[in-house]
C-alpha cells in the first residue's frame, strides 16, 4: 500500500484555547523546518494540511511541481470552544477529503505538523506491508492514546472521524481520548510500533520540550515488552477480535522471551 506522510498544521492559533505556543511567526518557522526534514529525510509524499488559511506552499513549488509534496491551507478553527484537538480532526478530514495525494488505498502516518521523528523511517517502513490497521502509542490505562504519531490505513481515519464531535477539550474529553477508544471499538488490527519514536520539538498545549533520550539495548526491550503486553490488554477488551488464540500465544511468547533476556542483562 501507498504511505503518505500528513502533516496537520496551524501557523496562526489566533487565541485558540488551551494553546500555549501561540507566537505565529515561531509556529511558522517550526512547521516549514518539519516539511522540509520529512522531504529531505523520506523517499514518502508528503501533505502538509492547515487550518488558519496561511499559505506556505511557495516555499516548496519544486517539491510541489515534481508531485511529491502538496499543500493544503483552508480557514477551519471555526469551533474553537472545542479546542485544538476538535480543529485537528477537522483537518485530518479535510486532508482526506481534498487530498490528491490521499487515496482510499492510503497508509497514512498523520504527524502533528511541528514535530520532527527522527527514526520516522525505521517506524513506518514495517507497516507498509499491513492492511486494515493503526499503529499509536497508548498509556498505560488504554484511556489515552498518543495522538503525535498515528499510522493507520485510511479506512482507520474514516472510523475515528465518525466520533469526531464528541472531542471537546473544554470538558476534558480529547483528541487523545476518542482516538484510544477508536482503535479498541474498531474492526482493525492494532499493531504497536516497532521502536519507540525519537520526537523533537515543542508542545502546543503546554509549551514543553518533547527530549529524546539516549536508546539502549535495554530500553529497547522494555518497549517491546510494554507495546506488546498493550497489544495483549487492547486484544481482551476489544468487541472484534484483532488476533486469534494462536497470535496471542506467540505474542506471549515474545514478552517472556524479551523478559528473559532483560533478566540477564
């Protein structure tokens, strides 16, 4: 299947709430360095898609020209009370909607626009073979599931964009929320990433660092045993059944294998 990097932007907030980086000129900067990582660092086609009508694609006219880049820019935000993650969604569907280079037969790994991945290559390179499926990082209590990076075929964005409405960050229920509960009530497979993502840049919401740790052998490990043990719990909760008795034992199998070797290390 086809990859697609989306990108989802907003260069000017213009008082959106819950949104501590709100200097445009900044956002701006931050987004056009991210284009140009994943254009530079990925063979993948790449949309870049935002919401506040500010139009950067003249920065980029030879990716554009050459057909690997598009850039879609429209005026959205038009329920801020929801907040950010309510205005994400609407761009992922507009993404979806009006992209060319977005196709039903899509993987699309959806990055928050202002981040940089730096192993994006060795995460999204193994899925590619997948069909019917999303990748994203959960907590711990599977309420809360890591909207930064989120692979999945679109027909995955089709079924969380259903439930779209019922983000609202003025209660407290977030993109991060309805995302989780989407992987679990969908029909589609979960498959964790093969490595923890390496993510560089700022938070919009709290204004912090994102710090990317040195990887070792036994960090490794422990995310192999943390994701797949995540994949065991999403399995036992979820109405469709995403793998059968004898995928589960191997991914049992797996995690004691895993923990064995960090018992000896």
């Amino acid at each position: 299947m086809k990859m697609v990097i989306l990108l989802t932007g907003c260069i000017n907030p213009d008082g959106m709430a819950y949104t501590a980086l709100n200097n445009t000129e900044e956002r701006k900067a931050q987004y056009v360095n991210a284009i140009r990582y994943y254009l530079n660092k990925t063979n993948y086609s790449v949309v870049f898609a935002e919401n506040s009508g500010t139009d950067i694609s003249f920065l980029f006219q030879d990716f554009i020209d050459s057909g690997r880049f598009e850039c879609l820019s429209y005026m959205g935000n038009q329920n801020k009370e929801k907040g950010k993650g309510y205005g994400e969604a609407e761009i992922i569907e507009f993404a979806i909607n009006n992209s060319r280079l977005i196709d039903e037969k899509s993987i699309i790994a959806k990055i928050t626009g202002r981040l940089i991945i730096n192993n994006i290559n060795r995460i999204i390179e193994p899925l590619k073979k997948n069909t019917d499926f999303v990748s994203c990082q959960f907590h711990s209590d599977l309420k809360f599931a890591d909207s930064r990076l989120v692979c999945a075929t679109t027909a995955f964005y089709h079924h969380f964009l259903k439930y779209k409405e019922q983000i609202n960050d003025s209660i407290g229920v977030y993109f991060e929320h309805i995302l989780s509960s989407s992987v679990i009530n969908s029909n589609m497979r979960y498959i964790p990433f093969p490595e923890e993502p390496m993510i560089i840049g700022t938070s919009g919401t709290t204004g912090d660092i994102y710090q990317t740790h040195k990887r070792t052998f036994k960090s490794f490990l422990l995310f192999k045993c943390y994701s797949l043990s995540q994949v065991i719990r999403i399995n036992s909760i979820s109405s469709h059944q995403k793998y059968d008795i004898c995928e589960t034992l191997l991914i049992r199998i797996r995690i004691f294998l895993y923990k064995t070797v960090l018992y000896f290390i």
